[in-house]
C-alpha cells in the first residue's frame, strides 16, 4: 500500500518502475531473510520521493541514496 497515496497514473508508473531499479541495485547487498521487509521499506520511501523527482531514473537514485542513509 505504500503507493496508494499517488493518484496519477502516471506517477504510479514512475514509481512502479523506480522501485523494481532500486530494488534491483539494493538487494544484491542485502542479508538474507529481509527481502520483503527491506523491499517494503524501500517502496515507502519511492512513494515519499516521487513529487522530488525528475523522471523514474532519478527517483531510484534518490531512494537507493535515502535507503543507504537510513542503513
């Protein structure tokens, strides 16, 4: 549900598609056993950051950025 809060479709496209690159850059270094937590945690933070963004290339770099800060 972290998305449920972005009404334009386009928007959600953005984030959908941010969250699957960072998730694809973040999860090779993660512990085992925290995939859906850490997965979760990062689409909250994609959803916090999609009206910073410039396009889904920036919003996923901006969200592998937070997550690593809040790691």
């Amino acid at each position: 549900m972290p998305f449920s809060s972005l009404t334009d479709p386009i928007d959600l496209a953005r984030a959908e598609g941010a969250l699957e690159k960072a998730w694809a850059e973040l999860n090779p270094s993660l512990s085992a056993g925290s995939d859906e937590l850490e997965r979760n945690n990062l689409a909250y933070i994609v959803a916090s950051l999609v009206p910073l963004a410039l396009d889904e290339d920036d919003l996923a770099q901006r969200a592998v950025d937070r997550f690593r800060e809040k790691a």
